[in-house]
C-alpha cells in the first residue's frame, strides 16, 4: 500500500478568530469553508486547514487507500498515533514529525480529491 501526499496541509490555533483575520486579511486567503472550530482556505498550491483547539504546528497530509492497513503499517513502522477520527490519523513517525493520513473514498466528511470536505 502506497502513501501518496496531497494538497492539505492542517494547523491547530488557540483562537480561531484571530488567525482568521491573519490569514484572510493580512494573507488575503480566499475562505472555501468554515464550520465549528474549522476555516479551510484555499492557499494556492496547498489547502489550509485551521483548526481550533489546542495548538500545533503545520501537518502534512498523505492519502491511502485502506485507512486500517495504512494503521497497521505505521505502528509497525514505529509510529505513535496522536489523534484519530473517521477517515483520518495524525501519527508520529520515529523522528518525532507529526504527519495526517486520510482516506477519501466512501468516508463520510471526506471529498474525491481527498480533502476534507
């Protein structure tokens, strides 16, 4: 199975509000979405997720095919998971750089070109 990166790159705020304005105003980022605790942007090359809570620095994405093979292959490579909900994992590889994988297809939240929806 193979981890295929995509466009999403996440990032944990403390206070949604204010990076709102940072990213809108000062970066002038068009807004594709916002829900509770989440501001997506379209930045370009990459879509920016904004997400409230605790924070933690930007988290790249990767993509698969079969969210429990992908699990499985990562904890037997040495990773940690941080966090995990439907169709998504934040995992910690052995150097200690936190990364997402997400599978798209038939998860409920999820898009065809595998953002978050």
């Amino acid at each position: 199975m193979k981890f295929t990166a995509n466009r999403d790159v996440a990032i944990g705020v403390e206070n949604r509000g204010k990076a709102r304005k940072f990213y809108e105003e000062t970066l002038g980022l068009r807004v594709m979405e916002t829900g509770s605790g989440l501001a997506v942007y379209d930045g370009g090359h990459l879509t920016l997720y904004i997400l409230e809570g605790k924070h933690h620095p930007p988290v790249i994405s990767f993509t698969v095919e079969d969210m429990g093979v992908a699990k499985r292959r990562l904890l037997e490579g040495g990773c940690d998971v941080v966090d995990e909900w439907e169709g998504s994992i934040y995992f910690r590889d052995p150097s200690g750089v936190v990364f997402d994988a997400i599978q798209p297809l038939g998860v409920s939240g999820f898009s065809v070109s595998g953002s978050r929806t």
